[in-house]
C-alpha cells in the first residue's frame, strides 16, 4: 500500500507512515486498545467479587460462569466485526453495507439467545444435557440467560463502531468505551449487592447487560464525527467496494474462529462437570480463567494494531518484535503475580473467594503460566493473516486447538482427573499446536504482503 494514498483526517494520516514506524508508535497505538481489553477483563472479577458476598456463593459462582460461558459463544459472530470492520471501511459504500451486515448478525445472534432462554427443549439440551450442569446450578442458569438476551447485539453494535475508530487512528476513544463500561458495569454490580434483593447469578446477568449497552451507546455516539468526516455522500470511494457477499466470505472464518474459540469454554465446563467435586472446580475455574484472560488481555489488542499498521517489509520486524516482547512481558508478569502474595491478598481480600476454593485456583494458574505467551504470538500471526485476507488458516488454527482441547478434555474425564488442572492444561496444548499451525502459514502471507 501507498503511504501517500492513506486516507486523512484533520490532515494527519490514519496510521503511522511505516518508514518510521518504532516500538514507541506501535505502543502508541496499542496502548488504549490493550486498556480497553484489560478492562473489560477486570469487569469479570468485579462482579465475581460481588457474587462472592451473596449467599450460594459456589452455586452461583459456578451459575455465572455457565452463563457467560454460553453468551460469548452465542455472541461468537459478532465478536471479529472490529478485525473485518478495521480492515474493510475503507469508504462510503462499504461502511454502508458493513453498517447492513452488523445489523443482520444483530439479529441473528439476539434470536439464538432468546432461543436457548426462552424454549424449554433447547434449554434442557444444552445445560443440563450436553453440558452436564447438575441440576442445582442449572436452575440459577435459565433467569439470568433470560436477562442477557439483548448481549449480543449491543456487542455486535459497539464492536462495528470500535472498528471505524481503530481504522481512523482514534483507538483512545475505544478505551473510554471500555472505562464506560467498566463504571455501568461495577456500579450496578456493587448496587444490587448493597440492595440484596437479587440472587448473585442474576446480579452477575444485570451487570454484564447493562455494561455492554452503555458501551455500545457511547461507541455509536463518539463514532458519529468520524463516520460523518471519512463515510459522507460526498467523500471518497474505493475503486471497486466489496460486495455484501465478499464481506461475508471475509468474516465467516472469522466468526467461525471465534465460534470454535468459544467452544472451547462450554466444552471445559462439560468436562469439568463430569470430573471429581464438580461444584468447586465449577466454581473455581471462573476465578482462575478470569485471572489468565487478564495476562492474556495485552495479546488481544495485537491483531487490530498489525491490521493498521502492516504495510511493507520495513513494518515486519519491529511489530514482529513488539509481539514477542508481549509475550515474554505476560507470561512474566503472571509468574510473578502466582508466586507473590499478591495472589493471596486478591482471592482472599479482592474477591473474598472461599478458602475452600484456593487450592484448587493455584495449581490451575501454574499449570496454564504459557497461555498468555500463546495469546501474543497467536494475535500476531493472525494479523498478518488477516492483512493478507487469508482468514481460512485462523479458522483451521481454531478447529486444531478445539480438537486437541476436547480430546484431552475427554481422556482426562475418563481418568477422573482434577477439573480445572485438566482444563488448563487442555487449553495449553490446544494454543500451542494453533500456534504452530498459525505461525507456518504466515510466513507465506508475510511473504505475500512485503512482495
């Protein structure tokens, strides 16, 4: 891609020119995008912290981690709408018809949601059936499934917007979502634990909604002066916009990756819940999930930087290295916090988990330290991907962590392994060999793009 060619606004290119593109502007860039994510990723302990100071604390613990688990996996299609977004708004005719793909997705997601909350059968087969929930927690699962019908759509909406701000450069305002977020969020959290009238599963539902809609609400509203400067009548066409069909063939191994990534969650729990003291490891594994997907939270950011910010062969090495000193940082940063009486001080004081819970939080932690060191190198990898359009190889790296997770995941219910250690260790095997897999075929794009 030409520098010169580069949309502008105010003057300013979108992006960096890559001739001086350094560590210092990449982190520039990726910056807000990894405080949007490790907000979002602190949210989680927040209401867990809430839950924990409501009676049922373990049944309820365990309750919303089935309900989350469910609603992101529902939610799968929507989720990549930044990546395609940031990649393909590139002017008036195909912002509108992302703008109309979204919008469908919207609906299509929010249909599945309130199908599996409001039909009896789909619900019976899905939570208690092929997730094996027992009986107790399945019933907390079904009013608060029923409150986060709306989830997925205003994730869609927000998530459509964020990828208008990430192209145009303005990644700050996507962390002030977040924060926005966050407040909505922890406030009705904290608010209905001090009110005391709503179970902790229901609280934990009411929170997650009301988070996301004030996000989706202040992405469209800070979205608006952009679309209107880079997406008017009057503006600047692509020489030949992509169709409705080329949209959808560039983001359906996208959704899908994101659908089998999800997976991964439910299929955990359903092991999980055949394993040894089902309760506890159900109730234990948010907690220590929630605490990898913190360390993991910088990684999550990488994909959309290396989509704005790959260009030539002179952009290659130094978002390369960045990448890699991510991974390395993480994994760091985790080690220390597990061996620190920080861990101590967080479960216990943070989050008020049950004593009776640690022991089985900790050896999960230990045996997932190379999680978030995958996740860097994994968000790399696929943004290179993604760059070079070559979305089916995410796809196929996502099914070869699913499979290599479930089949561990199956031999160790037959060993009557311990639940979370297990899950664990699953999904360390599955982003090792993804990564692997990932790191083959971007060389080949990598190659393709500097050509």
């Amino acid at each position: 891609m030409n520098p010169s060619a580069t949309p502008k606004i105010s003057g300013r290119p979108l992006t960096p020119d890559p001739a001086t593109l350094t560590l210092g502007r990449i982190f520039a860039l990726w910056l807000p995008l990894a405080a949007s994510w490790a907000l979002m990723t602190v949210e989680y302990p927040i209401i867990q912290a809430s839950i924990a100071r409501l009676p049922f604390t373990e049944t309820m613990l365990a309750a919303a981690s089935v309900v989350i688990g469910l609603e992101i996996t529902i939610e799968a299609p929507v989720i990549m709408l930044l990546a395609t977004t940031t990649a393909l708004a590139r002017g008036p005719a195909s912002y509108r018809i992302l703008r109309r793909f979204t919008l469908h997705l919207n609906i299509a997601c929010t249909v599945v949601a309130a199908l599996v909350a409001l039909v009896d059968p789909i619900f019976e087969l899905i939570v208690p059936g092929l997730m094996g929930i027992p009986e107790p927690i399945a019933v907390e699962v079904r009013p608060a499934l029923l409150i986060m019908i709306p989830w997925s759509a205003a994730i869609g909406w927000r998530r459509f917007h964020q990828g208008i701000l990430i192209r145009a450069g303005r990644t700050r305002l996507v962390g002030g979502g977040t924060l926005v977020r966050l407040v909505f969020a922890a406030g009705s959290a904290i608010g209905l634990t001090y009110w005391g009238g709503a179970s902790g599963v229901v609280l934990g539902a009411c929170a997650w909604v009301a988070g996301v809609t004030a996000e989706a609400i202040f992405a469209h509203v800070v979205a608006r002066a952009t679309v209107h400067e880079l997406y008017h009548a009057d503006a600047p066409d692509e020489e030949r916009p992509p169709t409705y069909g080329e949209i959808a063939r560039y983001h359906a191994p996208l959704a899908a990756t994101s659908l089998l990534s999800l997976l991964a969650m439910p299929v955990l729990q359903a092991g999980i819940a055949r394993m040894p003291d089902p309760e506890q490891n159900l109730a234990a594994w948010p907690v220590a999930f929630a605490i990898l997907l913190l360390f993991r939270s910088p990684g999550f950011a990488l994909p959309e930087a290396v989509i704005a910010l790959l260009r030539d062969r002179a952009t290659v090495a130094p978002l390369r290295r960045f990448s890699l000193i991510m991974a390395a940082s993480t994994v760091a940063g985790l080690t220390l916090f597990v061996i620190s009486p920080l861990f101590d001080l967080y479960l216990g004081r943070a989050l008020a988990v049950p004593d009776a819970l640690v022991p089985f939080v900790l050896p999960a932690l230990l045996a997932g330290l190379l999680i978030p060191a995958m996740q860097s190198l994994q968000s790399w990898y696929r943004g290179v991907l993604m760059t070079a359009r070559a979305t089916q190889h995410v796809y196929w790296g996502m099914g070869i962590a699913l499979l290599t997770t479930t089949t561990i995941m199956f031999a160790a219910v037959l060993a009557a392994a311990p639940g979370v250690v297990s899950a664990a260790i699953a999904l360390t095997a599955g982003m090792i060999l993804e990564s692997l897999y990932l790191a083959s075929q971007a060389r080949t794009a990598v190659a393709a793009i500097t050509e």
